[in-house]
C-alpha cells in the first residue's frame, strides 16, 4: 500500500481494489476516508477503510452489510463491504453539492451567517427526523447514527440533505436513540436559532431519554404537527396545493379539482355582473357591504361570522355568484378542516406501516392497507368528504392494529434476547441441578415462543417468551441462592465430619444446642427462599462449631498413650528398635505394626534368619474379605481394624485366594507396608543414616520401586494444632495416631491432644536390579533447622507395590551420626524428600 501524507495510507493516485484515490478526505468512526474513482462505476464515491483494530472484530461484516440495506432519500447510501489485501473496505455515495464538491449543512450555516430560513428549515429538519425515524425501526432492532452533527450532514444540489456515514460510530462505540434525539436537538437549534416555535422541540430533544423529553422520532413531528395545526388556519391556496399533490398520487385530473375556479368567458361574466347588478342602488351597496364583511370575516379565521353575512346577501340576491363561491370555498374549507385531523394521522400511520415492508409475514396486510389508504385519497381529492373521513378512519384502525402488531413483534424480538441471556445465566447457575422445575418450565416456554414466532403468531411468542424469562430467571435466583446454601452447609458438613464422637462429646451443651438452633434457622430461612441469611446461618453455624471444636481438642484424648522423649542431647547407637527382625512372638515381630498374615508376613527367609515378606500380587477383594473374616474371628468388633488387636499369623496360610488382573490387586492401588516402632528425636539429633536390606521379585522401573519411607512427626500442640484436620491411623496397637497424606473418609477428622501431625517427609529408594537379589541401600537425612518443620517423633514405613510379587525387608536400621558420616553417606545416595505442612 502506497504511503500517503499528512498521516493517510494512502495518497493521491493510489489504488486499492477496484477504486483510484482522488484525495483524502478524513476520518470517520471506522477509519481513514477518502474521496475515489471506482473503476467499475466510472462514477466517484466516499471509500472507508476500516482500522485493523476494528476489522477483525466478529460480526462486523454482517453490520456493516445491514447498514448497505438501507434506502431513505435522506440517509448517504452506503454500498455493500469489499476486501482487499485483508482490509476492509466501505463505498459509500459521494453526495455531490453546488459547486461539484461535498456541501455540508455546517457550510451552508456559515455561508447564511446563523439560521436558515423558516422555509428551509421546516423541511428540512422534518426529512431529517423521518429519516432518524426510519433509520431507529429498521429490521426491528434499528440502527443509530451516534454522531449526528451539521459536518455529518451533506447537501445536495437541489437543497436536499443526506445524512453521511449512518452507524459507523454506533459500530465502533456504543449509540443510542436518545442520543440520536439529542444530536437532532443540537442540529435543529444551528438550523433554526431554537428560538420561537423551535424552541419547545430543541427543548424536548435535549431531554431525550428522560420522562420529560422525546422518546422516538416520531414524537418530534408529531410535536410539529400540532404546532402547525396551532399557528391557525392554513390558506385556500395552500389546500388546493395539497388537493393537487393528492389527486395527482391517486390520479385524478388537476381540472377536476380546479374546475370552479378556472377562466371566465365573456359570457359567463357578463352573466356574473348581470346577477350581481343591483335592483336598486340601497340593495347593492347593502349585498357590496356584507359580502365585503363575510371575506374579512372568513380571512379571520371566523367561518361561522362569514355564513352570517352570506345568508344575508343571499336573502337579497340569492343567485349571486360571489356569495355563492364564498359559500362553496367555506363548504370546501370545513369539509377538509373535517377530514384534515384523521387524514394527518392516517399519513403518518400510512408512512410507518410502509416501513414494515421488511417484514415478509405483513405482506397481505400492507397490500390491503394499500388499497384502503388509496380508496380514502380518491374521495378526498374527489371532495367527497364524508366518505373520505369514513375510509381515513376506517384505515387508521387497520393501519394501527397492523403497527400494534409490529410492536408486538418487536417486543417479542426483543424478549428474544432478554430470554437467551436469562437462559445463559441460569444454565452458568446450574439450574437444572439446583431449581428443575423452573428450569424446565423456562425451556418449555422458551421452544414455545420460538414456535409462535416461526408461526407468525407474534402475541403468542411475547406471553410465551414472557413467561419463559420469568421461569428462568426464576430458575436462575434460585439456583444461585441453593448453590450458595449448599456451599455454606458444605463447610458446616465438614467441620461435623471432621468431628469424632469423643471430641464432640467434649464440646459444652450450651455451645452444641447454639450449633443446633442455628442449623434449624438455616433450613427455616432457606424453605423460604431466604438464601442469602440461610448461607449466613450455616456460616455461623461452622464458625461456632469449629471454635467448640477448638477447645474440645485441647481436652479431648488427654489419655491418648505418649511416645517418651528421647534421653540425652543426642541420640546413640540403633534406633530402630528390632530392626533386624530376630524378636517376635506369636507369628508377630516385636516392635513392628501387626501383619495381616497375608500380604504381610514374618517370614523366616531373611538375610539370615527373620524378615518382613510382602505380597503385592493379593486382589484387593481378597485382602477385604480375609480382613473381614479375621476381624470376626478375633472377635475385634464392627470398625475395628488390625493395628487394634492381635492377629494371628498363620490365618492366612489356608486363605483361599481368588483369580483377577493384575490392576485389581493391592499392589496396582494402596501397596503394601509394615511400621517400626516411633523414635523420638533428641535435641541434638542433627543428621541420620538409614539403611535397609531388600529383595524384590523383579528389576524396578524408574517409576516403581520399595522404599522405606522416613516420616517425621510433631505432637499436637493446642496453641498451635487446634483447629488443622487430616486422615488419622494408629500404627501400633494401643499406640498414638499419626497424621497421613491419605486415607478413607471415616478416617478424616480434626486434630486433637495425644496426636501426632507429619511435619517431614523423605524416602530411602531401593532400586531392585534384578529379581530375588538382596541389596544393601542406605541414605543420610538432615534435619529441618526451620522449627516449624523439625520432627519430635520419627516413624520408618517399609513399603512396597509394583511390580507385582513378593518383596523382603531385613536389618532396618537408622543411627544419629556426624557431619563427616552423613557428608560420605550421601555422596553415594540418591533419596526422595519433601515437607508437608498438617494441612
């Protein structure tokens, strides 16, 4: 694209599709505009091309192309929209004014120095108003100007205007009818001075979108008129002007409706000076006298003091031709005075009903209209007066419940829309979750109003569409307000669950009957809809319970067995108490959590003698089924687990073992484990080696492998632990419980006195070789120095899962060592290791 100057694209002799730059004009709200030459008109024409920023807005071909549909004869054509080298392009017409070159109504005030006549000014602003009319209706959604000034007005040759660029700033920014009604008052008050008769309608423009101020365009002439109508009776020239204007649409002779006042012929004067020759010289003065006084009278505006003398004339001389004409011209006046009220209001019904020609569905009814306003024209020009008021009334009706109609297609239209964004909304609210019956109300309303509106039956789409939106808007506030309440319940819910029975039997009965008004207020006020308070209800509820809840913790399992700080500054020698696995009794190692006796074991072929063998190939439907039958065979009640009884360990030796998949076992889903026994940490306890031997059925993969995991511990501290939640285990029969990353929700609940909470984490990784080989593996650990994250209890974790097999643990050990032992250990170790705050 050529470069232009004075900072336009293009410059002149440019070309750009199939138009030649003759100058560069401007800006308008879309883009650069410039005077052309198209190559396939051969005529020239105004040519916007659109700002990159705007162009590639979605839906701005389809705007632009409405806008190319419009057709007032005071509205600068706009042509269809072209693209070329990715931009685009927007011919309009060139509206060519004296002179050859674009006149604005801006140049044409100058020139005249202010005001524009009276003359001027009435048509001109009415063209304008009508086309503003025209322009707000069109397609039923209309279209606004948004910058309507006397520079976006052009002249035409003739004195016509032609309003430049129309929606181009409604495209680019928002726009509106008021502010198209307030532009029109600011160029009414430049045209005419918005003084006089002016000013009222400058006044009424400028409070457009008020209660006090025009709402459409129509109302603005509809203003006019009736200030016409005010300024008083319009003269007999100017009637027959219109009477010419209307028998020529409808077709009947100019001479017919003149007839009576065409040439007079010697004889048809002299008739007249014979019929007004006087008798007597008294009765002629006399007949001169009242028929000057009827004249005078009738040029007054006072038809009725006008007959009065005319009956008198024509008592003296009632073949008189000049009172007899007077007579006529009265009869003539009152009867389109008659006619005059009802024929405006059939025009401008007639003149809006034209405008719904873009609705196919109104066709046969514009077309009968057609007739009908034809029909009533012929009488009137016909001077049939009677008749024409009968057919002008009988129009208006027919013209009115058309536009009646049309309105209601509008509204319906518009509910459209109103009825989409409720649907959209509701639907984001989750309404067919939380309010189904409105919901599905809402559709059923909505698919109906959009059957009637394919149907044409435009009352039925509105009460449809109506009660579709009120449905879904229904559905939307209400399934709002219940997911609200359903979240406030969610947090009440959780900090309940959270709660076991000893600590909520720790919790006075004063706060626990508070918690229970509460709850019963929540529910109350939702049933009646009163979400908001019944969210705030369940909010307060929560809040009450957790601080109950606080303090019972700080009480509550006070009895909890305490695992004894370590001795000294710094802990010696094994740690890991029967690491080796050599003590045991009854099938169970001492010091280590319980075996089930089927995917854990104390097994014989350690290295040497005793070690932890774990079966990751059990089905995970076996492994609930044999617990369940051991749990009613030690006799350890309903919810009781492993960890709290004794097992024996040769139970699962005649188990029978179902067949599965490999994905259904325990090693596919929570693995296999065995806890030693917790080691408190000394305060001097700086840095640690651990060390285990292992076996496995198969060479590790680098995503699978047994581990030993090193978790440490801090105990519940009321000050600081009250309130934090997790998933509680018990280890070792009749030990404390300890914190974990996972667990079943009957495991969840808050912490309390006695517990322990994870605080450090880390894992000794053994990577098998090979299958059934025994490796040496060992790692050092330090010590968080952060005190938050410093562990006062140690808990190792054999573990095992994939592959698939049985695994062997032997000789775990862990030792309390130097910075030299852990700086060599670690140089040939590499490890897993991560904090975890409690929650």
């Amino acid at each position: 694209m050529a470069g232009g100057s004075q900072g336009f694209s293009l410059s002149q002799g440019a070309f750009i599709g199939s138009y030649r730059v003759i100058e560069p004009i401007g800006r308008n709200a879309l883009g650069e505009k410039y005077l052309v030459r198209s190559s396939k008109t051969r005529r020239n024409c105004m040519l916007t091309i659109v700002d990159s920023a705007l162009s590639g807005r979605e839906g701005l071909l389809g705007d632009l192309e409405a806008l190319a549909g419009m057709e007032n004869p005071a509205i600068a054509r706009i042509d269809m929209p072209e693209q070329d080298r990715g931009l685009t392009l927007v011919p309009a017409e060139f509206v060519e004014g004296i002179g050859g070159g674009q006149v604005t109504l801006a140049d044409e005030l100058d020139k005249k120095g202010g005001a524009l006549s009276e003359d001027t000014a009435d048509p001109l602003l009415r063209s304008l108003i009508s086309a503003l009319g025209y322009a707000h209706a069109y397609q039923g959604a209309g279209i606004c100007h948004g910058s309507l000034t006397p520079q976006a007005i052009a002249m035409t040759k003739q004195g016509h205007p032609r309003i430049l660029d129309f929606g181009f700033s409604a495209l680019a920014g928002e726009a509106t009818v008021a502010g198209d009604l307030q532009a029109l008052g600011r160029v009414m008050a430049a045209v005419t001075g918005g003084k006089g008769r002016w000013q009222a309608r400058v006044v009424g423009c400028a409070g457009a979108g008020t209660p006090a101020g025009y709402a459409e365009a129509r109302d603005v002439l509809a203003a006019m008129d009736q200030a016409e109508q005010k300024r008083g009776r319009m003269g007999m020239g100017a009637l027959l002007a219109i009477l010419v204007v209307v028998a020529a649409a409808v077709g009947i002779g100019f001479a017919v409706v003149v007839k009576s006042r065409g040439p007079k012929g010697k004889e048809q004067v002299a008739g007249e000076q014979a019929e007004t020759s006087p008798k007597k010289a008294v009765d002629s003065a006399k007949i001169n006298q009242n028929l000057a006084a009827a004249e005078q009278a009738w040029a007054k505006a006072k038809p009725d003091l006008a007959r009065s003398f005319l009956k008198k004339v024509l008592a003296d001389d009632p073949a008189n031709s000049r009172a007899l004409k007077l007579v006529g011209d009265l009869d003539t006046e009152a009867g389109m005075a008659k006619v005059g009220v009802v024929k405006d209001k059939a025009d401008r019904a007639w003149g809006r009903a034209r405008q719904l020609d873009a609705v196919p569905s109104f066709a046969p009814q514009l077309a009968q209209l057609g007739t009908q306003y034809k029909s009533a024209g012929s009488a009137f020009s016909g001077m049939d007066f009677d008749t024409a008021e009968k057919r002008y009334r009988s129009f208006v009706k027919a013209a009115e419940a058309l536009l009646a109609l049309d309105d209601t297609r509008k509204a319906a239209l518009k509910l459209k829309n109103e009825v989409e964004d409720a649907y959209d909304r509701a639907q984001d609210e989750e309404a067919a979750k939380y309010a189904k019956a409105d919901w599905e109300l809402g559709l059923k309303q909505r698919e109906a109003g959009k059957v009637a509106m394919q149907a044409a039956d435009f009352p039925a789409a509105r009460q449809a569409r109506q009660e579709a939106l009120v449905a879904l808007k229904n559905a939307a506030r209400r399934a709002e307000g219940l997911a609200q309440v359903e979240l406030a319940k969610k947090g009440y819910d959780l900090e309940n669950d959270y709660a076991d029975e000893d600590l909520l039997a720790a919790v006075p009965k004063a706060q626990r009957d508070r918690v229970t008004r509460l709850v019963a207020r929540a529910g109350d006020l939702c049933r009646k809809e009163q979400f908001e308070e019944s969210a705030e209800s369940w909010q307060k509820a929560a809040l009450e319970l957790d601080l109950a809840l606080k303090e019972a913790a700080k009480k509550a399992g006070d009895q909890a067995p305490t695992i004894a700080a370590a001795k000294g500054e710094r802990s010696h020698g094994e740690l890991a108490m029967n690491g080796d696995l050599e003590k045991g009794r009854g099938g169970q190692p001492e010091g280590w959590s319980t075996l089930d006796g089927l995917t854990a074991k104390w097994s014989t072929k350690g290295k040497p003698g005793r070690c932890l063998a774990f079966d990751t190939g059990v089905l995970q439907v076996d492994k609930a089924r044999y617990l369940k039958e051991i749990g009613q065979a030690e006799k350890l009640g309903k919810n009781a687990t492993l960890t709290e009884g004794v097992v024996d360990a040769n139970a699962g030796e005649n188990f029978k073992r179902s067949k599965g998949g490999q994905y259904a076992t325990v090693g596919a889903h929570e693995g296999v484990w065995a806890f030693a026994t917790p080691i408190p940490v000394a305060p001097g306890d700086e840095y640690f080696v651990v060390e285990v031997d292992c076996l496995g059925p198969a060479k590790s993969t680098p995503l699978f492998y047994p581990q030993v995991f090193v978790r440490g511990f801090q105990k519940f501290d009321p000050k600081r632990d009250a309130g934090r939640s997790s998933w509680f285990h018990v280890p070792h029969h009749g030990g404390p419980a300890f914190s974990e990353q996972f667990g079943s929700d009957d495991q969840r609940r808050r912490a309390r006195l006695g517990d322990y909470l994870m605080v450090y984490r880390h894992s000794l990784v053994c990577r098998n070789k090979g299958p059934n080989i025994w490796e040496h593996y060992q790692m050092a650990f330090e010590m968080p120095k952060e005190k938050r994250f410093r562990p006062d209890v140690l808990l190792l974790k054999a573990y095992a899962m994939w592959p698939l097999g049985v695994y062997r643990f032997d000789n775990l050990r862990l030792r309390s060592v130097d910075k030299a032992e852990f700086d060599e250990v670690k140089k040939n170790r590499h490890s897993i290791k991560g904090f975890m705050p409690t929650e």
